[in-house]
C-alpha cells in the first residue's frame, strides 16, 4: 500500500505486539481522516454564544434605559404608578438612575463584544444591580420589569460559565 500525500502515519512502536489507540487530533489539529476542517475551540458552544448574546442584550439594555430615563425626565405622567408600593422613589430620581445606569450598560455591552475580560466582570455586577433595581420599578411598569428581570437572570448566567481562556478567544485587559 502506498502512503498518500495528505495522510499521517503514526510510527510504529518497538514492540510488534502492542496495540496503540490512534490520536485524536494530529499534528496539524484535524481528526484522523478529516480534510480541512477545523475543530471547534473547547468550552465554545453554548457558553459563548450566551456570552455573546449576554453582551448584545446588555448593549440594547443600556440604550433603552437611556431612552427610558430621558422619558421618565421629560415628563411625569409617562409611568403611572399601578399601586402603593413600599420602594418610592419620584420619577425624576427614576430618570437619572436609568440614564446612568444605562450609559454605563451600554459600555459594558461593548466592551462584552469586544471580549474585554474586565466587562464579564463589570456586565455581572452591572446585571444584579439592574435585577435589583426593575424589582424597585415595578409599580411603575411591572411586565416590563419582570421581563427585564429575567433577562438579567440570563446574563448573570452567560457571564458566569462563560471562560474566555478556555475557549481560545485570548481576551484583552
């Protein structure tokens, strides 16, 4: 049998006898057998398309909060309150929350995307904080805060198995 010119062939041991299981990468990163294809990078998969995802709903995040607390500042009755609540904080206070909240959200959202190791960290914190806070908004608009509650559920979540390292994305500082 001639040996093709894009095979591996592993050298044969010493000992006639034994039996070698075959590697499951070779040299050039392909499985045995495979032309071109390139294996898919460990601990990808899900975790980083959540990572990703995470980032992109923590961007938009951020610009509707920007956009909801210009609203909530512009004018008093675009959120009427549904009931009493024990947590009152006056619109214009809601305003100025959302605005930066959201400003530094967005960033954080980027910074995600563009793999910065200090965003999963920040996008985490930022997540809570926002759980925390649409729990506190929610006689103002309370489908839209259990809505965004989940939603930071979801990016705690993504944020928190998502390991940069392990997938060989090298993220930056």
């Amino acid at each position: 049998m001639t040996q093709q010119p894009h095979s591996t062939q592993q050298p044969h041991s010493p000992s006639a006898g034994a039996h070698e299981t075959p590697p499951v990468w070779n040299d050039s990163g392909q499985a045995p057998g495979t032309r071109g294809s390139i294996p898919p990078p460990p601990g990808g998969g899900l975790a980083m398309g959540g990572a990703v995802f995470a980032g992109v709903l923590m961007l938009m995040n951020g610009v509707i909060a920007i956009l909801q607390g210009i609203s909530a500042l512009a004018k008093d009755d675009v959120y009427t309150r549904v009931g009493s609540y024990v947590y009152s904080i006056n619109l214009t206070g809601w305003g100025v929350i959302l605005i930066c909240l959201g400003a530094v959200g967005a960033i954080t959202g980027w910074g995600i995307l563009r793999g910065m190791s200090w965003a999963r960290v920040c996008g985490i914190v930022l997540a809570s904080l926002s759980a925390i806070l649409q729990f506190m908004f929610l006689p103002y608009a309370p489908v839209w805060s259990v809505i965004m509650i989940a939603v930071d559920v979801f990016v705690i979540w993504a944020l928190a198995v998502y390991t940069p390292e392990r997938a060989g994305t090298g993220a930056r500082q």
